[in-house]
C-alpha cells in the first residue's frame, strides 16, 4: 500500500491513517480466519508478524 503514498497526497487521502485502519482490519481477520488472501492480477502479497 506504500506505493499508493503519491496518490494519496495528490488527493488529500489520509494516507497514514489509512495504512494504519487497513493494518487493523487485517489483523482481525488474520485472528478470525488464519489468513488473508488477496486475489489480483497485479501482485500477490505474502505476509507474517
């Protein structure tokens, strides 16, 4: 999501604090589900804390 940091600032998105909900959500659903696993043709993200 960094790369969106441009964007963001182009458009007065609170980028920050965007990143920060989006952490938040993952998270969560991580706790509930195990994983999280994003579909895209343009990449693919594998994480872990």
């Amino acid at each position: 999501m960094a790369s969106y940091r441009a964007w963001a600032a182009r458009h007065d998105v609170p980028f920050n604090a965007t990143l920060r909900r989006a952490q938040t959500l993952v998270e969560r659903h991580i706790e509930q589900h195990g994983a999280f696993e994003i579909n895209a043709l343009g990449g693919l993200l594998v994480c872990s804390k």
